[in-house]
C-alpha cells in the first residue's frame, strides 16, 4: 500500500477510537479557554479558517480573523455557537492572525484578552470589552502596553488579582525577546542552556494593562533545576494555563514540536513550578492547545485536534474530556484515543 494511503487509513483508526468528538461541527475551532459564568460554561476558540496561505515553521498558514464564543448549558449538552464577537476588522491596531484568545470576568464586564500580529508584524496583545459573555466585543484602540507574542491566559486568584501569562516560540516570536525587549538578533537558546520560559503580569483593576513588569516564569525539574532548551518532552513551547487545585498553583502549558501538554506545580502564580508530567498525549494535528476548568464538581480539559478535518493541522476541533487527579495531585495522563 502506498505511504499515503497507509498514513490515511491510521488517521482513520484514531478517528474512530477517539475518547471524544468535536464540540462543534459547523466551523473549525482551536486552542479553547473555558470559563464557567453565572453556572454556563463559556468557550472562548480560536475560529480556523483555511486562509490559503502556504505552510511553514511560523505558522503563517494560521490565518484567522475573527472570534466566535461557543456557550454550553451543561457538559453534556449542545453547544451554541453565538457568531462573531469581535473581527480583525473592527481591531485598529491589529494586522492579522488572531490566534488563541481567553476571557475574564470582573464588575458585570467580559474582558475578551487576545493576541494578533500589529502593523509591523509583531505579535502583541489586546483587550475587548462586552457586557455580554458572548460578546460582541470592542477592542481597545491599543494593544496592552509591554506586552508580546501570543497565548495569553487570564487567571484570577482567590484574593481577586488577576495575572495574565503569555508567550509562545517559533512563530510565537517569544525568542526575539529578552528582558520584555525586541531584538531581531534574537535566537532561542542552545540545546544545553536554560529554555525561555512563559511570561506572566498582574493586570490592572480595570484588567486593561499591566500593573507590573512583566516577568519570565522559571519550570524546574525535581532536583530545583531550570528545564533545559533541549529538552523537547519537557520545556515550555506555547499554550500558557493556570489553575489552582487544592491551594497549589498549576501551570499548564504546550511542548509545540513534542505536542504534549504538561504541567508544573508551584506555591505562587509567579512560579517557579515544578514539572509534574503529561496531561494529554499527542493529537492527530501538529499543534496541542487546552485549558482546564471545574463544572459541576469535575475537571474538564478542554483540547483540540484535527479530527474533523481528517488531519489538517490549521483546522482544529475543540473537544472535552474530564481529568482525575491522584491523592498526591499529580494528574492522570489522558490518551485522546483508544
Ligand atoms: O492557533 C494558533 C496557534 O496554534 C496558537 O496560538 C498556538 O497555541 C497553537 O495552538
């Protein structure tokens, strides 16, 4: 049988073995942050689009314009899709490529954070405002002042704070940056040095800037050692999430060309956090985005792959699947197919 074929009929065995199916079917949907608001669970995707643009290690081909806010009534129950809630178009600062947006919620507004390529090509973040969960949203004129690259991920601590983490490598534009400075000489690090870490930022009370400089998050292994630049299994690509489980703080996060998703517990929302092991094993797809989130008493890991489009990896499905944890906190892998 020739390669393709055989490649083709594995891709068909994994379909039909998947642990879940695509949340929605009528539009392509990625990199999904959900939140529950007022009991209703929220997802906030990236919307896929096939925008014709040639494949490369940048991710170029990732073309998407607009946002869609998909709401459920319960786990188990049919999404709705409630159409476009905010457009490139509509975003005055931004150029193209709205890729992996999240939301937050604070004082009877929905804070829409996300990250798109400026005029000049640089991947920065921004902000849109509704008072709906579903939008629609409307930009800030600006981008968050100091902020890059892509991925962010609103997390708001049980005191009230909120903390939004960032960044992403390759097409992320992560390792053009040191000390929250651009510099196009810029190169990630060498196999044996300290891989980049995800950046992180308390937000202002108003959750339209940041309050502080923002930091890079250190991802240790067990001996307290920073994560290495080649360690592929293991150290930080994309994908930033936070979530709090019996008052430690775990940072979840995408390894991009290895294409798990990992996790690390700390004591502070600022790190360092520990590497604690895989919550999901490789998709059908190249990328692997998620988020985490408690409904009902249950941990749910929000994920995607691309299934529905029978493997193109920049038409994503967003699926759900609970996860369980041990005594000890660590969380059990899960295997998206049988
Ligand atoms: O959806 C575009 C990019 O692909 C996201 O920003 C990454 O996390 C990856 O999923």
């Amino acid at each position: 049988m020739h390669q393709n074929n055989l490649k083709q009929v594995k891709i068909e065995e994994l379909i039909d073995s998947a642990i879940s199916k695509p949340i929605v079917t009528h539009i392509y949907t990625a990199d999904p942050s959900a939140h529950v608001f007022n009991n209703k669970i929220y997802i906030y995707p990236s919307h896929d689009i096939d925008a014709g643009i040639p494949f490369n290690d940048n991710g170029d081909h990732f073309g998407m314009e607009d946002y869609h806010v998909i709401s459920m009534d319960t786990i188990d129950s049919d999404a709705v899709d409630n159409g476009v809630a905010l457009h490139v178009n509509d975003v005055l600062w931004a150029e193209k490529q709205m890729w992996a947006p999240d939301a937050a919620y604070k004082n009877g507004k929905y804070y829409l954070v996300f990250p798109a390529r400026n005029k000049r090509g640089i991947f920065q973040i921004g902000v849109a405002v509704s008072d709906s969960p579903t939008g629609p949203f409307k930009a800030e004129p600006l981008p968050i002042k100091g902020s890059y690259s892509i991925d962010p991920a609103v997390f708001e601590d049980e005191d009230g704070s909120f903390y939004c983490y960032f960044g992403g490598i390759w097409g992320g534009q992560l390792q053009k940056f040191r000390n929250n400075k651009y510099d196009e000489a810029n190169e990630l690090p060498k196999a044996n040095e300290t891989a980049l870490g995800p950046i992180v930022a308390k937000m202002t009370d108003d959750l339209l800037q940041f309050a502080e400089e923002p930091k890079e998050i250190k991802i240790l292994d067990a001996f307290g050692n920073p994560l290495l630049e080649g360690d592929n299994d293991r150290r930080f690509f994309e994908a930033s999430w936070v979530h709090k489980y019996k008052g430690k703080y775990y940072f979840s996060y995408s390894t991009g060309d290895t294409h798990f998703i990992c996790y690390a517990i700390g004591d502070s929302p600022y790190g360092p956090f520990t590497y604690a092991g895989r919550i999901l094993n490789p998709v059908i797809g190249w990328t692997s985005h998620h988020s985490i989130c408690k409904f009902d008493d249950k941990w749910y890991l929000f994920y995607h792959d691309s299934s529905l489009s029978k493997g193109i990896t920049h038409l994503r499905s967003v699926k759900v699947a609970e996860i369980t944890y041990n005594e000890d906190g660590t969380i059990n892998t899960l295997n998206p197919y049988k």
